[in-house]
C-alpha cells in the first residue's frame, strides 16, 4: 500500500543535516573517549611506582632470584685468594 507523505523536500533536506550533525557530535564524543581508554602513558605514569617494583620483582625473579643471588655471592669467595677481611667481607686477587 503506497502512503502518501505530506513532507515536503526542504523539510527532508533540513532532516538529513539534522542527523548529520548529531552523527558528526557522536563520532567526535567517541574518538574523545576513546583517546581516552586508549592512553596507557598517562595510566603508567599514574602508577609509576607500582609498575617499577613490579618490574624490578619480575626481573629478579626472571634472573633465578634469590638462588642466583647467593650462588653469585658465594662464588665470589672462591675465585681466587683472600688478601684482607673485614668482618664478611674480604679483599680477594683474583690475578
């Protein structure tokens, strides 16, 4: 069934623009909250500190923690002779 419409073409013209603009209003709205969401320097800075210590956690614990820490250490006394000690520590030549 055909319908007849009493609108007339400028009235469909002024009705496209209208839509037009609010398309163009929401686009611009949304790449505005999405630079937002999308901005991980600002939420890095933000946490900093946090990201640091757990970057330095990771590390440590990537580089065998504290096993190899005390391997390392304990190696060191054997690597050549001792020449002074003060306390726990000592002068080692290693020549």
């Amino acid at each position: 069934m055909a319908r007849s419409d009493s609108r007339t073409t400028a009235d469909i013209r002024r009705d496209i623009a209208s839509e037009r603009d609010e398309l163009a209003t929401a686009v611009e709205m949304l790449r505005d909250e999405l630079g937002e969401v999308t901005d991980v320097s600002a939420k890095l800075r933000e946490r900093l500190p946090i990201v640091a210590a757990g970057a330095l956690g990771a590390g440590f614990v990537l580089a065998g923690g504290v096993g190899a820490a005390m391997r390392f250490l304990a190696r060191r006394g054997r690597e050549g002779k001792q020449k002074a000690k003060l306390g726990r520590f000592a002068f080692i030549d290693r020549s």
